[in-house]
C-alpha cells in the first residue's frame, strides 16, 4: 500500500504545496488503487485519466515556480455523476443520458479547481440521484469496501466508497433526502449536507430543486471543513444561492465544546432501530458529553410525518424536473418511431429505470388535477410544520443528535426488493431536506458484522460552525478518523 494514502487530504495538499510530494505522485497512488480494485467495487462511472494528469502537471508547474496553489493542492477527488462537467461526460447514472457531455462545468468543482484539487473522475450514483443503494445505476452497482455483499448506501454510494477505499482522497456528492450522509455512514467516512443555498447548484443536475444540496465526503472533520469552504459561495447563476461571510469553517475546530448543548430526541431511538446502532450513537453521545457538551433528552414531533411529506414533494418536483428529457434536444432518442408523442413514450420507456418511472409517477399523481390539494399541499404544510417544530429545538439546542440509518449496509439486492423498505431507511435524514438544514454523518464504530455506523448531528441554518466543532472533538477524543485506513482493517479489500 502506497504510503500517501494513509494521509488526510490537508496532509496532503501541505506536502504537495512544500514540494515534498509531486502531485502526480498523488494520482500514482489513486489510480493504482483504482486498477486494483474498481473491478470489485465499481466507484466510477467515467474516469479521467488525462485530465487529472494534465491538472497536476499545470498545478505543479504553478509550485515550481512558487505561486499560490490552494488548500487543496494536488488533491485527488471524485464529482459525483450528476454535478455537470465541461467535456467531460455526466450521465446521472442513466441510459438516457448515457453519451451526454456537458458545455458547461458546475460552480463547485470550479471551486474546487481554484482550490487546487484534482479531478479525477465521475462517481456512481443511484440513477438520477433517486434510491438509497446505488443499485438502481444503469451502469451497475457499487460495493460497500467493508463487505462487497453490501451496499455502499446511496445516491452518493460511489463517492462514499471510493473516499473509503482509497480510490480517491474525497469527494462531492449531492443529498435531497440524505443522499450524502447515509451513505458516508455505511462506508465509515465523513459526509455532510450544508445548509441550503451555500453551495451553488449550478450545473447540478436537479432531482428535487427545494431539496437538493451538494456537499463534501472525506476521510474526516478537517478535510470535511476545509472542502465545505473551498466550495462554498455566493452565484448570481443559482437564484436560492445565499451571499454568506462565515464560511471559515476550519476556524471552527479550534473551538471546544463546553457550552454546547445537545438534544436528543426519543423519537429516533423507538421501534426499527438496530440496538447495535442505537448502542454506538448513545456512546457517541456520552463522549461528546465527557468533551463538555450538555446532553438532553426531547420530544421531536412530527418525525412520523417526515417520510410521505418528503417522497410526495420530491417526486413531485423530479416529475417537473425530469419532463426535459425527452429526446429531442439531447440525450438518448429512441429509434423506429412514427410520430412526436411516440417518440416522447418510448424515448423515456427505455430511457428511465424502474425507481425513476416510479418516482416519476407519483409526482405527476400528485400533481394532477383533483390530487393536487390533497397531496402536494398537504405535503408543502407538513413541511413548514417540521421546520417549526426545528425552531422550537434550536431555540434550546446548539445541535440535534441520533442516528443516520435505522441499520448498518444491508445486502445487495435486499432493498430493491422492497422499494417502501428503501424509502422507511431514509427517515432520520429527510426531516434536514425538508428544513434546509445542514447535517453531518461522522464514524462512531462498528457492529457485530465490521460494518460501519456513523451518528448523526444537525443544527439550525448556517450553523455548520457548530457541527463540525462537535464531530471534530468527538473525532479527536476517539480517534475514529478514516483516514483512508478503516476500510484496510477488517474490510473486505
């Protein structure tokens, strides 16, 4: 095993920037690991051999002759599939746009570049970010590195597993529902979803516009940070974007926990919770405590109500969102078709997997005349409910702790098999979505089976300063940081 491996993204990019390390040495050590296993855990859908190699030469070039490289000099990391980039091809995972390739680049991997990190290929993804396995990918699944039996979660689970295994030393992913953090959970990395409007979504390709957020997997709190503020910013091409001044968020690690309070809810801790799980997250909690945080128990309503208010919106919006893929100004076009409204039918018949048909579906169910009142805005009340009920636990708590998952990874195939199981995984994430919060999934241990298990924490809007001032303690305490190293010890690979 490549030495450069076992290093943060921050260790890094600070021996890149000195010269101690040649960035291409860094991409040396990525695509070793990816030709040794992407063939077992398929991370990729396209990778950019080339381009990565031709950004380390032109960074390089720039340390050579001592000019400023970034925080993330010479970094190697992945894009998530649905985040657009400009000649290079972006597929949501999809048949239908299978050969798209954009002419434009999101703004959060021009951020990223400004940084100084690398691009090195596009994640797999669940199809059009809908699912929470990564198996309802058009170009296959991928496997969870502890065990390739397992998911990696979705519908960031490339991206989460490629930070895990090495194939990258972070990543970008995108969270409508929990998207990011589920899948940082079973993969045993760090994965945040910030609050809504501080990443630009342009050039994300839209699933649920209200809901959608991109944000940063790595290894652990640090280059979470510092990835979380390379990114974010202000862009007059994203209208929800929201000018913001504190996004130092590095500065945040400095800081203790004394002070902090933290609420948990009972709700998050009843029936369908694994024991092992809700065991980890409660010793979570107790460190955190021991770190000098206050700790109280809470009744957080309406929890019951997050999971149909969520799929009823979402779908709803991904039913509007999808309707431009058509075939006929790009994308896959279906042949042999005698007329528009046929080609329309059976463009999107072969075009579209299962779980998007049936997201697709619903939302235009909801939608339609006579339904509209009875879901959608019931769904749209819901929602402004839970983000009330939000307000009146940030008006007692710094942050809200509990689990990520009701379980660890479960088996390929196991949840597809029942779609309202899939959905059910979701319900400790989505409530954030709905709310435009930020959230964090952090490392807390492992279950019976090695699988990872990671807590939860999730505070009021713009307040990502105090997530990760308390994951970065609880890390500190327990040295539970991946470091690229958890997936070696006792993982599969």
């Amino acid at each position: 095993m490549n030495e450069l491996l076992r290093l943060s993204a921050v260790q890094l990019a600070s021996l890149i920037r000195t010269g101690e390390v040649r960035a291409k040495e860094a991409l040396d050590a990525v695509f070793q690991e990816i030709d040794e296993k992407e063939e077992s855990l398929h991370c990729y859908v396209t990778i950019d051999r080339e381009g990565a190699y031709a950004q380390a030469s032109a960074l390089q070039e720039k340390i050579d002759r001592k000019k400023e490289a970034g925080p993330l000099a010479g970094v190697p990391i992945a894009v998530k599939d649905n985040i657009c980039t400009q000649g290079l091809r972006t597929t949501c995972s999809s048949k239908i746009l299978e050969h798209f390739i954009p002419p434009y680049t999101a703004e959060a991997v021009l951020r990223l570049r400004q940084a100084g990190g690398i691009l090195i290929g596009k994640a797999n993804m669940d199809e059009f970010a809908m699912g929470s396995t990564t198996e309802t990918s058009y170009f296959g699944a991928t496997h969870n590195p502890y065990d390739l039996g397992r998911v990696p979660g979705g519908s960031s689970g490339g991206s989460a597993a490629a930070v895990a295994a090495g194939e990258s030393f972070a990543a970008l992913g995108s969270d409508t529902g929990g998207s990011i953090r589920q899948p940082a959970s079973f993969c045993g990395v760090v994965g945040m979803k910030p609050t809504y409007g501080t990443v630009s979504r342009y050039g994300l390709v839209a699933y649920g516009s209200s809901l959608d957020q991109i944000g940063p997997l790595t290894k652990n709190v640090e280059d979470c940070a510092v990835l979380l503020e390379a990114i974010s910013s202000y862009d007059r091409k994203d209208s929800t974007s929201v000018a913001r001044t504190d996004t130092d968020f590095p500065a945040a690690l400095l800081e203790g926990l004394h002070g902090m309070r933290i609420g948990i809810p009972r709700d998050y801790f009843g029936e369908g919770l694994d024991p092992e799980v809700a065991s980890a997250v409660r010793e979570a909690a107790d460190v955190l405590k021991a770190q000098g945080a206050s700790l109280e128990e809470f009744d957080l309503s309406l929890v019951d109500y997050a999971i149909p208010a969520y799929y009823t919106i979402a779908s709803a919006e991904a039913s509007s969102n999808l309707e431009r893929f058509d075939g006929v100004k790009y994308g896959y076009r279906a042949r042999d078709c005698e007329d528009l409204h046929q080609m329309y039918k059976k463009t999107r018949t072969e075009g579209f997997g299962p779980e998007v048909k049936r997201r697709i579906l619903l939302g235009t169910f909801v939608l339609s005349s006579g339904y509209y009142d009875a879901y959608y805005l019931k769904a749209l009340r819901v929602k402004a409910l839970i983000k009330r009920a939000f307000n009146q636990a940030f008006s007692r708590f710094d942050c809200i702790l509990g689990p990520v998952a009701p379980s660890t990874a479960p088996l390929l195939g196991e949840s597809l098999a029942d779609p309202l199981k899939m959905y059910l995984g979701d319900i400790y994430t989505i409530a954030a979505n709905l709310a435009g919060l930020p959230a964090i999934s952090v490392p807390c241990g492992k279950d019976s089976k090695g699988l990872p298990i990671g807590f939860q924490l999730t505070a009021d809007c713009f307040q990502e300063k105090k997530l990760l001032r308390a994951a970065y303690q609880y890390e500190k305490a327990t040295a539970c940081a991946c470091g690229g190293e958890a997936f070696r010890k006792g993982g599969a690979l």
